[in-house]
C-alpha cells in the first residue's frame, strides 16, 4: 500500500533486546493516537501496558510473550481493538529506531535487502542494538509487506561532524579496516532539541549554535552549528563521553590493558564493568538521580562525591563545546535528569559567569511539560529546558520521507 493523502499515520517502533516500545502518530497535527510498551519479552513474566490516548483507555496484560513476533502482534491486537488496526488504509509507514547506521546511513531510510544488510554488517559495533532492530523491523515487514518500513538512525545526525572531530588519533588504515570513528548516538534527541532550541528563541536552527545535553541513564553531549552536528561526546559505541547512570564515560584506555594484565580481568568481565556497573551506579550504588539527591540531603559523602564527579565531567563538555564552537546562543538540558534535576542545571552552570551562563533561581526551580528558558532576562546565552520527543521526530522524518517518494 503507498501512502496517498489519506495515509496520514505513522507507527513508531523502537525495539530493543527484550522490549518494544511504540506511538501511533496522526501527522496531520503530530497527535498521539495510541502509545505502549512490551517488556521481558521472552519471559514468563512478559508484559505489554497500552494506552489509547484518544479515548483515555489504559490496558495491561501480563503473561509470556514468546519473542518480537508475538509481541508486535500483541500490539497490533490492541491497537485492532481501538479502531487503529495495521491494515488501517490511513497508515502511510512504520518508522524504526535504528541505534547504529555507520557513515553509509545520513538520512532516513526506506529499508530494502540492502539496508537490511548493511545494518546487520554494522553489528560488531553495536551488539546489543542493532540485532534487536533488525528483528523489529523484519517482524514488521512480515505484519505489513506492502507497507513502507524507514529507518531512523540515532547516528545520522552525527555524519555531519568534520573529520578532525569524527577521527581518533590512531592508524587510518587500521580504523577504516574496523570501523573506528566517533559516530555518536540519541541524534533524533539532539535533532529534536536544537531545532526546538532555535524555535524557543524565536530564530531559524540555521541561525543559532547551541550545546545540547542529553541527560538520562544514557547521557551524552553535542555541539550544534546553525543547525549540523560538529561534534559530540559519545564515540564508537555509546560508553564515550559523560558520565552515566551505568557508564564511565571516558576513560584512560590503559586502565582496560591494566585491568587485564594485573587485574586479571577477561574482555567480557572489563565490557560489564565498564557498561554495567559504572558511572554513577559504580561510585555510590544508585544510578536514579533522584534518590543521588536524597542521599546527599542526608549528608551522604559517597553520593556527594558521585555527584561531583559526575558535575565535573558535565562543565567540561559545555566549556570544551563553547570553544569548540566560538559563539554559543544556547545550552539545552533535556531527557529524564536534564528535563527534571533542577540541582544538575544549577550545578552545571554555576561558575560560567564569564561565559555568560547563568540561571534564575525561581525559573529553574519550576517544573514543567514545555520548554522553556531558565536563564536571568537579557542573559548573553540562553540557558534552556526542551523536553525531548525521540518519537515524534522518528514519526516525522518517517512522514517527510514516505511523503517524498510517493
């Protein structure tokens, strides 16, 4: 089926190693028509928690969901249910979170065997991604083969990085052999919100440079000018940069070869130590944010100093990308910590005076769904709140596309 211009829907699918998350989008006003989760696929203990936002209507069902096939059908059931079937003539696509898509991929993409291959190809480099995309989308194709399935790609944002940001400082011969270069990851995030950033500001993305920060258990950092990427904190694989609720960030490469050699560590024991048991979650024991906070109002040292470190790490990115880019007209928080940790804004901040960063007290200790400015008035740059909306921008490109090629 094409899309004609009573196709006017887009699913979104996001599927991960064990879960599916999806919104039903009308793009006529970008509304959400259905939205849900399906977790511990595989398990006994499966479950899929659907919401109609039309109606209101919430259902939950509990039970073994055998793999992504049986799960993308539980879905479709629901969504049968509401009125907003599959074989609805008023789907024009289904869009993919695609976490890995390399250089080959700088734009969404309507999958075809090609891609499909190239994706699979990119699996050395994103293992615990890319496999599970991969199977979201063929379990979609199988659901809907004359529908168009596009590929959404966290990295192709990223592309337009120059080399002089994207290389590492090794052999090129030897990186271009495995593909080693800064790809960087959460690009529909930074899309989103710089282009968001821009519109808060009154001014086209093609007329503002801003830093955006990405912050939730997965962090990560970018420097945006008049509207392309030029250079972001995550690398090769996603454990480069910030601190994060269960990654290090960066790190001495030589601690890996002293954790092998003296620690007597194994490649695979060093990969979960370093993405599993990390970052904040490594130094107090807690990766929530929220519960950080409660323990340092406690008087607790060790979460005191996880918080400080993972500060530190944070005022390095911002002042390095204020440099990186010579004139900065913003820097955006957003994601879970970004969008809701008024101490994290206020921290980060603090003592960039100079730079011509600052936030309001009372601004910033406001909570709120939409974005906004927390910076004193007539502040130089524009500290910001831009809650993310990864769903929307993947049901958007989606439409955009499918709309171009029909």
């Amino acid at each position: 089926m094409s899309a004609t211009r009573a196709a006017h829907r887009v699913l979104v699918l996001n599927s991960g190693s064990s879960s599916v998350k999806y919104q039903l989008l009308d793009m006529r006003d970008a509304s959400r028509l259905a939205a849900g989760l399906v977790e511990r696929i595989g398990e006994q203990t499966s479950r899929l928690k659907h919401s109609c936002l039309a109606t209101g209507e919430t259902r939950e069902h509990t039970g073994p969901i055998a793999d992504h096939d049986a799960a993308l059908k539980a879905v479709a059931e629901e969504l049968t249910r509401d009125g907003l079937g599959l074989d609805s003539p008023e789907l024009a696509a289904i869009g993919h979170r695609v976490v890995h898509g390399g250089m080959f991929f700088t734009e969404p993409t309507v999958v075809d065997d090609e891609v499909l291959a190239e994706i699979e190809r990119l699996i050395p480099v994103a293992p615990l991604h890319n496999p599970a995309n991969l199977t979201g989308i063929r379990t979609a194709q199988a659901l809907r083969p004359d529908l168009p399935q596009v590929a959404v790609f966290d990295t192709a944002f990223h592309t337009t990085m120059p080399e002089s940001a994207a290389r590492y400082a090794i052999d090129p011969k030897t990186a271009d052999r495995h593909r080693i270069r800064r790809y960087g990851f959460h690009g529909t995030s930074h899309a989103y919100v710089s282009r968001e950033t821009a519109r808060l500001l009154g001014k086209d993305p093609s007329e503002v440079n801003v830093i955006v920060l990405h912050l939730g258990n997965g962090a990560s950092a970018s420097a945006v000018e008049k509207g392309r990427c030029v250079d972001t904190s995550m690398g090769m694989t996603p454990l480069e940069g910030l601190v994060m609720g269960t990654r290090s960030g960066d790190l001495d490469p030589a601690v890996i070869f002293h954790l092998a050699r003296v620690g007597g560590m194994s490649m695979d024991e060093i990969d979960t130590l370093l993405n599993k048991r990390s970052g904040l979650f490594g130094l107090c024991g807690d990766n929530d944010m929220r519960e950080i906070r409660r323990r340092i109002d406690e008087g607790d040292e060790e979460a005191a100093l996880a918080f400080d470190i993972y500060i530190h790490r944070l005022k390095k990115y911002i002042g390095a990308y204020y440099a990186v880019l010579g004139q900065v007209d913003a820097v955006a928080f957003t994601a879970g910590v970004g969008e809701n940790a008024a101490p994290v804004r206020e921290a980060a901040i603090s003592g960039l005076a100079g730079l011509g960063l600052a936030v309001d007290p009372e601004l910033n200790a406001v909570r709120a769904d939409r974005a906004r400015i927390v910076s004193p008035k007539g502040a130089r740059v524009a500290v910001a709140v831009v809650p993310t909306d990864e769903e929307l921008e993947i049901a958007t490109q989606t439409y955009a596309l499918v709309g171009k090629n029909n």
